[in-house]
C-alpha cells in the first residue's frame, strides 16, 4: 500500500472508530449500574432472589458472549414467529421494525443488550467481592454514629468499595473494549467490520494491522487512565 | 444519683452455648465501671448487647431511664435509634472510616444524622481534637496516625454525638503498651468531667486507679462487683485473686 493509501485507510477507519465507542461507552453505561444491583441481588437474603441471581451470573459467564449476542439478536424474529408465543407478547414484539434505518437502530439495542447483560454479571462479581470485603466494624462503627443503613451503604461502603474494585473492574473494562470487536458477526459497523472489508479490497493486510493498532492505543489509554485513577485514590489504605 | 444503665437478668446465647446467663448491674451518672474477667467470659458480648449490636435473648435493659429491653422483648425501631444515639461505643480496633480525614470521621455522623450545621459540627470536632492533642491531625488520614492517635480520635468521633453513656470495648488492646498510656490518660480526663462510662478492659491498674467500681465476668455472669479497693484487695474471693495474681506476676 502506498502512503496515500494508508492515509486515506486510516482516515476511513477513524470514522469507524465512532460505532466502537457508542458500544463501548453504553455498555459501560448500563453495565456498571445494572452489576451494582445484581452485586446486591444476589447477596439479597430472600433465598430465591439470591438464587435466581446465581443462575443468571453462571449462565452469562458460562457461555460466549458471541453466542449471548446472537440469541438476544434473533430472540425477535424468531419468537414472533413461533407458534407457541404468547399474544400479547407477540403483539409486543411486531411492533419492532427490523428493516431500514430502523434495523440498524434495533441491531445496535440488541448487541448493547447482550453486551449490557453479559458485563453486568462480569461486574457484579467484582463488586460483590468488594462489599464483602468491608470489615464488619465499618457497618458496626456506622450504626453506632446513627447512619440509616441507605447512609451507611452510600457514604461510608460504597468509597471505599470503589477504590477496592478498580482493578479488577479495569480488566474488565480493558476486556470489553476488544470484545466490541465481537459485534463484526451481527454486521455491526466498527472498526473489526471496516477492517476485514479493506483487507479484501486491498489485499493487504494493513488494514487488519491498523484496526490492532487503533485497540492497542485504546487499552494503552484506559490502563494509564485506571493507573492514574488508583494513584488519586491511594490517599487512604 | 440518676441511673445511666440498669441490667436485669441479661441472657444471650449463640446457638446453644449460653455467653451471658444472668447479668444484673446498674451504673450511675457519672460512674466509671472496669469490666474485667479471662478471655471468653462474655464482657464483649455484654457491651455488644448494651449497645444494641448483638440482641439480647431476654431479660432487660435501660437507657437512661428509657426502656430498651424488657421482658416484652425489644422497644420499636424508634426508640431503640433514640436510645442509640445517647450511647457511645470505642472500638478495640478503632473502626474509623479509612476514605474520611480525621475532621470528617468526625464531623459525619453530627451534619449527616443530626443535621447539625457544617461549620458549627467542624468547630466542636476541633474543639474535641484538641482536647485529644491531635488538632494538627485533623486534615490526615486515618492510615497515616498511630494506634493511639486512630484510637484517640474514634473516642473524640463518639463524643461529637455528645452521648450520655460511653463504651470502651478494650480500647488499648491493639495498642503497644506505649501507646496505652495516651488513651487512658484520656479517659481519665473524661472520668474527671464527669462521663459515664463503661470499659472492657485487661488494664488492670487502670480498672484500680479510675474505676469507680469494678466488675469481675467469668462464664458469662458477674462473679464479683464492688469498688476496686474491694476487688484489688484482700477481701477478694479466691477466683478473682486467682486471676489478678496472674496479671501482677
């Protein structure tokens, strides 16, 4: 490839660097909020709730999140056209379009939902480990002072659950970025898609190369960010 | 003399093994009480019940005047929080909060719970620290003071909520001997305002020179109560000089 080529490829994937981020940025969005809830779902005493969560944790870590994405993808058209889907959900779901902008639009909600669903069981382990791991003397020292246990949770559990949990959860986080690139299969357009798309035209494999290149920055970036983020909040042991 | 504290046939098990079996004792305002007694002997227990963070199996305690427990059981929420907040507890191994500065550790509780005005809680946690010796210390951290300075400033976290009781549970135990000198020098100064208190502790020179009475525990019921004249000295039953002879050797 000469450089002109490589320029104008680079200037073409940057477009499809967008498409990447929008998945990156709503799955964390949705994913971190909706861990924090399964997190205490799952440590709820009513045993059924705890339960119910147990099995949604197992089976979103003990599948491919390729195959996650693909079921929640077709789960649409295929239950409305089974005989054996009830009526009003079916009635629900013909009110989903699947063609033209508005299939793109549908694509995009149902990888988001697979990739929300799948990282929330992800972070919901990390940040059980977290709150389990407050000594019982904060909860102890909180109800003495009088704090509600709302106040205890958010003032005094939840800052130093934070700092316990970025670690683990940046890992996560530097996971999920590559794991974007899972959405090539539902013809999703990112980067992974514009990529193997140049690869065939030029033949060459620069383009493959380039899209390595544009997730290896993205990871170098978040792991400075999450080492920068641990050092702000090493004031405290 | 009002009563801070009355116990009356205090029982509490944990499954089957019975800690408290008939605790009864009463401390008056401004009292200073030493718990003493071996390891095992359920004086935690005691003071986890007095302060509301294990519950009794019965018997009844109250509050300064206020009912807490009776043989009905246990009063509503409401008052058992109202009860709550006039008791105070120092923790053996501190428990301040780690992601607060000093200041706030101790200011928290009367802003968030209280609604005490922020600058008016700042000055009297101030006030409290300088009593501690730690005025320069309010802007740290936690981890960044001593044993003794993290213990001195959860006893100053509990008197900001200006509790009519105060409980010690061993306070100097995870200290270096060193460092115990300081936190006793502080309760020692409370005694001498006035506070009530009740302390768990192996101090035994510290449960004779500052308690005003002291009460031997083994096996989960008092043993022997009286004044450490009474306790320390030759009138002592055989159990308790048994176990104090070990202390002095």
């Amino acid at each position: 490839m000469t450089g002109e080529e490589t320029l104008h490829l680079f200037l073409l994937m940057l477009q499809y660097l967008l498409p990447t981020l929008k998945l990156f940025g709503f799955t964390l969005l949705y994913a971190i909020p909706l861990g924090m809830v399964v997190a205490l779902l799952k440590m709820c005493r009513i045993k059924p709730v705890s339960w119910l969560t147990r099995l949604y944790i197992l089976i979103m870590r003990g599948t491919p999140l390729l195959l996650q994405i693909i079921v929640v993808y077709y789960s649409v058209p295929t239950l409305r056209s089974n005989a054996h889907c009830p009526e009003f959900l079916r009635n629900l779901l013909n009110h989903v379009e699947l063609k033209g902008d508005a299939g793109d639009v549908y694509m995009f909600r149902m990888i988001l939902l697979a990739f929300v669903l799948n990282y929330a069981a992800y972070f919901a382990e990390i940040f059980r480990g977290g709150i389990e791991a407050i000594p019982k003397g904060q909860y102890e020292a909180a109800g003495m002072l009088g704090f509600s246990r709302i106040q205890t949770f958010f003032r005094i559990i939840l800052p130093q659950v934070v700092k316990r949990v970025i670690p683990a959860s940046s890992n996560e986080i530097i996971t999920l970025v590559k794991d974007t690139s899972l959405a090539y299969a539902m013809g999703y357009m990112e980067i992974m898609y514009i990529a193997k798309k140049q690869m065939t035209t030029y033949s060459s494999l620069t383009p493959l190369f380039m899209a390595g290149v544009f997730y290896f920055v993205m990871a170098t970036l978040l792991t400075l960010l999450f080492s920068f983020v641990e050092k702000k909040l090493s004031y405290y042991k | 003399m009002a009563k801070m504290l009355e116990v009356q046939n205090l029982q509490k098990s944990f499954g089957d093994l019975p800690v408290l079996r008939d605790i009864s004792f009463e401390v008056g305002q401004g009292e200073v009480i030493a718990v003493i007694g071996p390891s095992g002997s359920g004086k935690s227990t005691l003071l986890r019940c007095l302060t509301q963070l294990e519950h009794a199996d019965g018997g009844s305690i109250a509050v300064c005047g206020d009912e807490m427990l009776t043989e009905k059981g246990y009063k509503d929420a409401k008052v058992l929080r109202t009860i709550r907040l006039k008791t105070g507890l120092v923790f053996q191994n501190f428990n301040l909060f780690p992601h607060m500065t000093v200041l706030r550790n101790i200011t928290e509780a009367p802003v968030c719970v209280l609604k005490q005005d922020k600058a008016a809680a700042e000055q009297k946690a101030m006030e409290l620290l300088r009593k501690m010796g730690l005025e320069a210390k309010a802007k740290s951290y936690p981890c960044e003071l001593s044993g003794g300075q993290q213990q001195r400033v959860s006893i100053a976290r509990a008197l900001a909520l200006s509790p009519e009781i105060l409980f010690f549970d061993e306070p100097t135990s995870a200290l270096d001997p060193e460092l115990t000198g300081e936190i006793l020098k502080v309760i020692k100064e409370l005694a001498a305002e006035g506070m009530t208190m009740v302390i768990v502790t192996h101090e035994m020179s510290f449960a004779r020179d500052v308690a005003d009475r002291v009460i031997f525990m083994e096996g989960g019921v008092i043993v022997e109560q009286g004044e450490p004249s009474q306790l320390f000295g030759e009138s002592a039953s055989d159990r308790v000089k048994q176990f104090l002879a070990r202390f002095s050797e």
